[in-house]
C-alpha cells in the first residue's frame, strides 16, 4: 500500500510546517511505503531553499509540491483565511490512483506518538476518517453549524486538521469537487472555517471516527483533560505566539530547538511577564465570561441591556466556545474514544451523551 502524508502551507506557517513533517519522520515505523509531501503555495524562492535545507540537515525524505493552478482555482470566500487553508479541497489535482492512502496533516500539528494506528487503519469501507470537532458539541454551536451546511439533525461535525483517506475511493467519490462547489454556491455559511464546512457538508455520513487523541482540541486540553495526546493540535494559540500558555512551554521548546541553526531561528519568540500575565487572562475570560453573562442575565438583565447585550442567547448567532464545565469535556472524550473503538455504535447525536440533552434549555443558550 502506497502512502501518502501530507501537510500544506505558506510562507506565514513555513517552519511549523518542516517541523510537523520532522514530527511524522521521527513517528514513523517500519515497514511501510510511505512518501511525505510539503504543498506550498505563496512562498518564494528563498522560503523553498530554507525548507530543502531543513529537510537535509534533518535527514526528512519530503517532497516539496508547488501546484500551478493555485492562482487561477483558489479564490477565497473572506480575509480571514489564506489561501494555503483551501488547498486539501484540491488534493486532487496533485495526488492520483498511484496513491492509496493520503493522511494529512494541518501544519500546526505535531505528532507525539507512532503513527502506525493510522497506517494500519481499517476505514472500514468509508473514503475518509477524521476525529469529531467536539467543541461544536460542548458549546451548542453543533446546531448553527448543520443549518448552515444542510446537515442531518443529529449529524456529527469533523475536524479536518487530520485526516485519513482511501484515496481512489475518495476520488471515485468527487467529494473534494462537491467541497469546491459547495463553498462557491454557499460562502455564507462557511466563513467559520471554509476547507473544514465544506468537507463536512461533502462527506456527511462518509467519515469514520478516529480516537480523539489523534486530534485533541485545545479546549480539551484547556480544562485539564485526563487523555494523553497522540497529537497536539494548536488550533488557536501557538507554540509560537508571544501569548502562548503555559501549556505550549514543552511545545515551543521543541520548536526552538529543531528551528535552532535554520533562518527561522527567530520563530519562537521570548515571552515576557507581560506576555505571560495576558495568556492566563485570555484563558480566563474565556472560561468565565460566559458565565458572568448567564447571571447578570439571570439576575441583574438591566446591566445587559446597558452592555447592549441581549438578554437571552440565540441559536441565529455564534454561541461562547467554553464548555459548561469540565465533567461535560471528559464525558465527551471518553465516549468517543469508545465510538472510534468499536466500544459502541455511532453516536447520534454525538452531543446526546452530554446531561442534560434534551431536557430543559439546549447546550449553550442556558
């Protein structure tokens, strides 16, 4: 079997990039066919010097793709995405029948673990697998995100930072051409994360689950979850930001030391107190401002309308990202590492094994 690992980037994610495919070399058992693939696009010539230097002096075997279609086909739907975001909806103008397996991995993600468990994958007879965005499902936004995409009621919502692919059945599929379409018929309801809403309206009920370790959302690991990750994917704040967590220490240390005798020596910039003070108040307005909401709305409403606040949360609008409460993050965590095992059947919908589903008010407007 013919593999195919492949990250995607541009010269802004260039050196997190190299570092993830050095994370899957140093992960990788024997015995396999496996190549693995940098795609780039809006880099320049030096940028692609850098990155053949890295992968030498590591010792890395990666090809570097730079597809020619990038200026005519990817135009995207807003400003907050680049164009580099779009380009695994276009796998398939790059990567043919010659392959049988693509894994792909977003550039800010570093493997921790060996990655054989996705080598040896049974898909199990679906095109793809990837790990449920379970945040959607803690906060109730699960709902605004199925009106917007046309999904099923009870559908699950995949992350699509790391992804596993049968790829002629994927291809035989033309789920990446229906992703494309999708965003062009409807940009409006995938400005949240454009390449990600479209491969969830395509492949609805075509994905496999895969053990959540392999994708562990920052949330998760924000209220101290109790899973290892095989996988850390640094969704929002990273390793490589002047307010990055306490919890990334380990990470930008790993960083700075494969960046150390490269031009991008300078990528892991120091934190000062300053910077430090901020991280933990981001993290804690995060955590608690919701809930400073639900009582001034609870008990003191008269201040929300002087905020300018509504009074009364609405599924019509973004819900608070932060989860009710810890209990509600490992309970999520846990059934679906039992769903990707075989443990119990899919999970329908996912966020029914949360208290409280279907009683009283729905996750995220109480």
């Amino acid at each position: 079997m013919k593999i195919a690992i492949t990250t995607a980037t541009d010269s802004g994610y260039l050196p997190a990039a190299c570092c993830q495919l050095k994370s899957v070399a140093d992960h990788l058992p024997d015995g396999y066919d496996v190549s693995l693939n940098l795609v780039c696009c809006d880099v320049s010539e030096g940028d692609i010097a850098a990155a053949r230097a890295f992968f030498e002096s590591k010792g890395v075997p990666a090809n570097i793709i730079l597809p020619d279609f990038v200026d005519e086909q990817i135009k995207p739907i807003n400003q907050r995405w680049p164009r580099a975001a779009y380009l695994r909806l276009y796998f398939d103008m790059i990567f043919g029948t010659e392959v049988d397996r693509l894994i792909y991995f977003d550039a800010d993600t570093r493997i921790m673990a060996s990655i054989e468990p996705l080598l040896a994958l049974d898909l199990q007879g679906f095109p793809a697998a990837a790990v449920h965005d379970f945040v959607y499902y803690l906060s109730g936004n699960i709902r605004r995100r199925r009106r917007d995409l046309f999904l099923s009621d009870d559908a699950p919502y995949l992350q699509s930072g790391v992804m596993v692919f049968d790829w002629p059945k994927l291809l035989a599929d033309g789920a990446l051409e229906r992703a494309r379409q999708f965003l062009v018929d409807n940009p409006e309801g995938c400005m949240e994360a454009p390449d990600q809403d479209a491969l969830n309206h395509a492949l609805e009920g075509k994905w496999l689950p895969l053990d959540p370790r392999w994708n562990l959302h920052e949330t998760y690991l924000n209220f101290g979850g109790k899973l290892t990750p095989y996988l850390e994917h640094y969704t929002s704040t990273k390793p490589w930001s002047k307010r990055r967590p306490p919890r990334w220490a380990d990470a930008a240390q790993w960083y700075r030391e494969e960046l150390r005798d490269t031009i991008w020596s300078g990528f892991i910039p120091e934190q000062t107190t300053g910077d430090k003070i901020r991280s933990q108040l981001d993290f804690l307005r995060f955590r608690y401002a919701p809930k400073i909401r639900n009582a001034l709305a609870l008990y003191a409403p008269v201040v929300l309308d002087m905020m300018k606040v509504p009074r009364h949360r609405s599924d019509n609008s973004e819900l608070p990202w932060a989860p009710r409460n810890s209990k509600d993050v490992e309970d999520m965590a846990r059934a679906l590492v039992s769903e990707a095992h075989g443990e119990r059947g899919f999970i329908r919908p996912p966020e029914g094994v949360l208290d409280g589903h279907g009683k009283g008010r729905p996750i995220g407007l109480a």
